[in-house]
C-alpha cells in the first residue's frame, strides 16, 4: 500500500504526496500548470507540427493528468498512440480522488478520465492499446523503464519520473540510452528537470539538450531534448 496524501496545489488542482518519499507528483505551484507548460507546451504540441499521427510514452504514468490532457488536446485528423509505463501505479480510486473533471474545463474530462483511471495495468509484452477518445489509443504498462519494449518507436516521451533526490536510478545515463532505442530519431524527450548533472548526462550521450523557462510560477527549468540520429 502507498502511503499517500492529496494536497491542493496553488491553481486550484490537486496532487498526490508520497509520504514514504516526501514528494509530490506534481508542482505544488500548480499541478495542471506543471503539465500543460512541460508537456503539452513544451513537448506535445511542438512534436506535433505537421503530423497526422504520433506515438508517445510517458515515464512515470502517475495521476493520469498528463494523458488526460493529451487527450482532450487532439485535434481532428491526429491519431495518438499512448503509452503509460509506471512500475508503482496508482489505482482507479487512487486518481479519481483527484477529481480532475472539475479543474480541467472540457466538456469530454470527466468522461475520458474515467476511462483513463479504469483501463486496466498490463503486465506482459504483448501490449494492447484501447481508444479512451476518437483518435486517442492508451495503454497502461506496469513494467521497469530498462527493460520496456514498446511495439512501435515513439515520436515523443513524457519522462515524469519522481526527482533525482528521491528516485536516483530513473535519472542515470543507462536509462536513456535505452530508451534512444524505443525512440524515433530525431524523437525529443520532455522533463520538468533541469538538473546540471542530468543535462551533462544527456549531452554526454549525443542527445541536443534546450532548456525552456518558467511559466505559472513554477520554480525551475525545463528540459527539451532531442535523440540523436
């Protein structure tokens, strides 16, 4: 059982705490402000340029804010293959408690997230994916990010994983070396981090790294990089 608290964060949506870990799984600045500046901002709608079909996995599948954002932001003619990889997830109960239909102002939310919250976690390698939305095909893997093998290479990752002060395996050198190889080249990688050490890692690697500003308060940098071809 993880030990968990909701917390309301400063834009009026809540976050879930790790007690065991003392860590959020958003900004407590602003959990959808977080997510719509890093990942949709950042990472989502600048991948998406002049596509009509995209793959993304997100690295610590989490709450289900990310997915659920994404989904309600595809447009007509966009076909999003997701992919939510977490090795400790969360259970329906768990995200719904968040109540993310009344902060995300969709009419679509609460029905997507609930569809969201209830797909069920696939443990094997056969990965089957199933429309929570027209366009939109998810699925939810239970599975370490070193040994994820996706069934097709991805246009863009989500990489939400906990900080590197609280989870330290999920930011070493190793990790994204594999995943260059679930990538497309040219793929580009999105992260709320903006650790020195990770950011030399990456470039150490051949990835070209850019760091994003701030946006809603948030505190620190982001980080945009692309995989090397």
């Amino acid at each position: 059982m993880k030990p968990l608290r909701r917390i309301l964060t400063e834009d009026g949506s809540y976050t879930l705490k790790r007690e065991d870990l003392g860590e959020t799984y958003h900004s407590q600045k602003g959990a959808i402000t977080e997510s719509e500046h890093v990942y949709l901002s950042n990472g989502f709608r600048y991948a998406v340029q002049n596509k009509n079909r995209i793959a993304i996995a997100e690295i610590g599948f989490g709450t289900g804010l990310n997915a659920l954002l994404t989904a309600l932001e595809r447009h007509i003619g966009l076909e999003i293959a997701y992919y939510g990889i977490d090795t400790l997830p969360l259970d329906s109960s768990e995200m719904e408690a968040l109540h993310y239909e009344r902060t995300v102002m969709h009419p679509e939310a609460a029905a997507v997230f609930a569809k969201i919250a209830h797909l069920p976690w696939q443990f094997g390698e056969k990965l089957i994916t199933q429309a929570v939305r027209d366009g939109f095909q998810l699925a939810k893997l239970a599975v370490s990010v070193r040994d994820l093998q996706l069934p097709q290479k991805v246009d863009l990752i989500y990489y939400d994983a906990f900080a590197p002060k609280y989870q330290p395996e999920m930011w070493e050198p190793v990790v994204f070396e594999h995943l260059a190889t679930q990538m497309k080249p040219g793929g580009l990688l999105v992260t709320y981090c903006a650790q020195g050490k990770f950011r030399r890692n990456l470039q150490a690697l051949g990835w070209t790294v850019e760091r994003a500003p701030v946006a809603g308060g948030l505190k620190n940098e982001m980080i945009r990089a692309r995989r090397p071809d």
